[in-house]
C-alpha cells in the first residue's frame, strides 16, 4: 500500500490539521493509497514575511527528513511557497511534490497565461521565490489579492459570503484586465473556494493541494521520482545534529 505524507507548514492542533486534511476527500484518493497529514512541530506563523519564509523551509525539511526511513513513499508539501522542497529532494529518494511547482506548471499547460489570486499581498514574495525558480514569469499574466487577513488553521470557514465574492472579483479583473487563461488559487488554505470559483468562472481553476496530491500518484504509478543528478544526496549528511533540536 503506497504511503504519502503531506507536512502542513504551518504548527497547529488537530482541529487545524483536519481542516488542512479537507482539501483532500476520500473519493480523491485512489484506492489502495495511505495519506497522513502531518503539521510540523514548529515554524512560522503566516508566511507573511522572509523571516517566516525561512522558518518554513526549516521545519518543513525537518519534518520530512526520515519520510523514507519511517515506511512513505513520498513527500507532498501542503503549501505553495514549496518550503524545503529542492532540500528535502537532495536528502530523499522517495518523490518530493510541491503543491506550487505543480500548480504553476498545470496553468502552463492549460493555457498561456495565468494570474495567482491569493489572500493578501504579503504572500506576494512566495509567489516570486517559485516563479523565479521554475522560470515562469513570462507565464505569469498578474498577481492580485483581496487583501484579507488568512487564518491559516480555521481557513475559510464562516467567511464564504465575503471572501468567495471578493475573490471571484478578483478573479474576473484578472482575466479581462490582465489576459489570465487559467486561474491558480495562492494557497493550499483556500480550497474551500475551489468549487465556488470553478461554477461561475469561464476559465480553469487550479487548486494546488489537490494537484500536487494527484501529482504524487501518478509520479508513483509511472515509478519515477526526482533526478539524481539535479539533487544530488549530500555527501555527509547531518541528521542527527539537525533533528537533535526537537528532543
């Protein structure tokens, strides 16, 4: 039975990791596939600063660092900044996916441009961290955000009537000002506007968890995982010294 482990990036009580887990219901999992949510033990707070973006790469790596050893046969990072995932490659064999790099690369494929439609615009240097490294700006038609404060462990919910409307709005000034073909959603904590979205806009919605999850399956059912020779395994790993800081 293939085992998956998704790592929130972000530290939160079972309550909020279940909130997190929702974005991936059961009719979406193939059979015969094992998925455990896993939130770090801790980091950053919002994602909303450099200062957070590098907590985030930190615990992240860390939380994934013997995802291998511990029986899985691959790592998806549940959040679109792709936080420790080039490092955690370099240390793995097992498949790393990045909920960012795949969304991205699926908006490429679906059309010529595509615009980001995110939360607030602090969330803005995640988004150009990934663009530059995958090399997409000139895929990119816009980023544009509805300037709303997330919480990242209750998400969405109790805000539907505001924010849904807000970011359909959004959504729409981006492809008729900006020429988006193809809409991605800039976190994995706002699913829950996928469906909403996806009814009333005329044009693909990308929900990222989703894609990056489905992403891992087929990366495992085709029996690939990431090269050798991009990310290389460190010569003398450190392990031991690194995860020394939780105990």
């Amino acid at each position: 039975m293939p085992r998956i482990k998704i790592i929130v990036p972000i530290p939160m009580d079972e309550s909020g990791v279940e909130n997190r887990a929702a974005q991936l219901p059961s009719s979406q999992i193939a059979s015969g596939y094992e998925v455990d949510f896993e939130a770090v033990s801790y980091g950053a707070a919002l994602g909303d600063s450099y200062y957070d973006m590098l907590l985030m790469d930190m615990s992240v790596f860390e939380a994934g660092l013997k995802a291998e050893e511990e029986g899985y046969d691959a790592v998806c990072i549940d959040t679109v900044s792709d936080s420790g995932l080039y490092a955690l490659r370099s240390r793995l064999s097992i498949p790393v996916v990045g909920p960012g790099q795949t969304a991205l690369h699926m908006a490429s494929m679906l059309g010529h441009k595509f615009s980001i439609i995110t939360m607030w615009d602090e969330w803005f240097p995640l988004y150009r961290k990934i663009l530059t490294e995958y090399g997409l700006w000139g895929r990119l038609a816009s980023m544009r955000s509805i300037k709303t404060r997330p919480d990242l462990s209750e998400l969405l919910e109790g805000k539907e009537d505001v924010v849904f409307e807000k970011l359909e709005q959004e959504s729409l000034a981006a492809i008729e000002k900006d020429g988006a073909h193809v809409i991605v959603l800039g976190s994995t904590t706002m699913h829950q506007s996928h469906g909403y979205l996806a009814e009333r806009l005329p044009v693909p919605v990308i929900n990222p968890g989703l894609t990056a999850y489905k992403m891992c399956e087929l990366i495992l059912e085709c029996g690939l995982s990431h090269s050798k020779r991009a990310f290389p395994t460190p010569e003398c790993p450190k392990d031991s010294e690194i995860l020394a800081r939780r105990s």
